[in-house]
C-alpha cells in the first residue's frame, strides 16, 4: 500500500490544501508533498498528526453543516465552523 496515495486521497476528498494541512499538523508543506508522492515515509508520529487534521476537517464540516444560516461559530472542541 502506498502511504502517500491515501493521504492524498483524503486531503482532497476533504477539500483541503496543503497548506491547510501543514497548519494543522505543524508539518512543512514540502514534507507533506514528498509523503504525498512517497518520496519519504513518514513516522508513526507525522502519520498520527496527519491523521488527526483529517479528523478535525470531518468534524469542522458536520459542525458547520448542523449551524442554521452558516454563521461561524465557535464548537466545543475549538474547531471554528460555518
């Protein structure tokens, strides 16, 4: 299986950037390129906090699609949804 495919397939099924991604996990954009490209293999740790931002878009999103009128708001867990 390669690493890099599936992470790619979830960041974009998410609709997230690269960028967004290295916010959220405090990984450089050109590291989570060659993940993406399995040009490295990442450690248990990066995959873990990749892993982790992926999760908190899912949660973003579902916050954000259960507020009336798409105001942003602040949920429990600190996420800012819409």
């Amino acid at each position: 299986m390669q690493v890099g495919r599936e992470v790619r397939l979830r960041r974009n099924e998410l609709q997230m950037s690269l960028r967004e991604v290295a916010e959220l996990t405090e990984l450089s954009t050109g590291f989570l390129s060659q993940v993406e490209n399995d040009q490295v293999s990442p450690s248990l740790a990066s995959l873990g906090r990749i892993a982790e931002a992926a999760d908190t878009a899912v949660r973003a999103a579902q916050f954000r699609r259960s507020q009336p009128g798409g105001a942003f708001r602040r949920s429990p867990q600190g996420d800012i949804g819409r």
